[in-house]
C-alpha cells in the first residue's frame, strides 16, 4: 500500500507553532502573526502569501482583524476564515473588557471638562465638536476638534471621526461640543445626535463614555445625568 502523501506544509507549520511557544507574539512580526493565525482557519493551504496580502491591502494586523467582513472576503477569504479574524477580534475585545472594568469609572471620574476646556474658550459663532479618545488602560491618546459647525450636521463630520477614532486604535471616546446661547444643558437635537453617534460608534467596537456640552464658562456632562446615564453605559 502506498505511503499516504504528507502535507508539504507540515513541518513549517510545526515550527511557526513551536517560536510561538518560545518567544510568543510580541516576539514575532505581524506576518507570521496572521499566518499562523490563519493555520486553524485553512487547515491544509500555505496562509503564508495569504496574510502578506492581506497586510499589503490593510496595512496591519488590527487593520486586518478590524475589516468588515465583506472586504476580507474580497481579498480571497473564505467565509470560515472571515469568521475565525472576526472571532480574533471580538475575543481581544472581550478580554480588554473584561480587564478594564474598572477603567470607565476611572476615566468619567478624572478632570476630562479641565482638559477639553481649552479647545472651546474662544468666543465663536458656530459650534465646535471635539473628542478625546482613550486606549484600553484609560490613557489619554487624542484630543482634537472634529467639526466646527452644527453639532446634529453628523453627516459632515462622521466620517473624519470614525477614520480619527480607527486611527488611533481608540477603546473608548468622550464627545464634546459647545452652545452658542449660553446654556449647556442638552436639547432634544442633541440628544438625538448623541445617540445616532453612539450608534455609529459602538459599530465600530468602540465606547461612548459621556458628551459634554460646553457654553460659556460652564460645561454639562450628559454622563452625569440621570435621564441621559443609558446612553452611556458600557454593560450591554
């Protein structure tokens, strides 16, 4: 009876696994990363030249687990392969959930209206919207002016937000935008926008931690209200 051909790949493979075992990720390069990550989703194939063109097509790593499915697919994924990354994220997600617990209380208790307070101290005409955006330890990474115009003109600054927030690899953001009236309590306009960006936000796995509206010398976090304490829960 003839020999059963072996998998040409096997050794390779074998040995991806066993670097892994010694020097773990931080150790290896995003290719080699992604390809063995892509060994238990293509059982019997070479993923090596897969994941070099999945990187050259997204740029890194978390650009490729964080793609919609649909443009993964287009790079010649399988669907049980797109399923697998998009599992690879989720389960990063969860676990720097899990990790951070206590990470929003730390964050929605520190000076963050002290800090945005700058960017809205010039008397202007027209709203301002500006985030600051927070990595999953609670650290500051970005804080700048988004849109300067209508805050409920989401349509003009939702996507420079959403390519900011993905940029910076950000877990969590905090809104801000500012009154020309004077008053910082929060209209049914804003309300609804805040929500409708909440939306476009957690699509992205991202947190909503609290939007405060600054009007004059005085400043109003949603977060801090009771009516508005659902919008900005980081349970569900």
């Amino acid at each position: 009876m003839a020999e059963e051909k072996k998998y040409p790949h096997e050794g390779h493979r074998d040995r991806v696994k066993q670097r892994f075992m010694s020097v773990g990720f931080k150790n290896m390069t995003e290719n080699e990363i992604l390809e063995m990550l892509m060994f238990y989703a293509i059982p019997r194939k070479d993923t090596n030249d897969l994941a070099k063109n999945l990187l050259k097509n997204f740029g890194s790593l978390f650009d490729v687990i964080t793609a919609p499915s649909e443009e993964l697919q287009k790079c010649g994924l399988s669907y049980n392969a797109t399923v697998y990354l998009k599992m690879a994220d989720a389960l990063c997600r969860k676990y720097y959930d899990d990790k951070t617990k206590d990470t929003v209380s730390e964050i929605a208790g520190s000076d963050t209206a002290d800090k945005l307070a700058p960017l809205f101290s010039e008397q202007v005409k027209c709203e301002k919207t500006a985030v600051m955006l927070f990595d999953a330890y609670g650290r500051e990474i970005c804080t700048s002016v988004v849109y300067e115009g209508a805050f409920t003109d989401t349509d003009r600054y939702i996507r420079k937000l959403l390519e900011l927030l993905l940029h910076h690899h950000a877990w969590a953001v905090i809104l801000a935008h500012s009154h020309t009236n004077n008053v910082p309590m929060p209209s049914a306009q804003d309300v609804n926008t805040t929500y409708i960006l909440k939306n476009k936000i957690n699509a992205v796995n991202i947190k909503l931690l609290d939007h405060i509206i600054f009007a004059g010398h005085s400043s109003v976090s949603m977060a801090s209200l009771e009516e508005f304490k659902n919008i900005f829960s980081v349970t569900e």
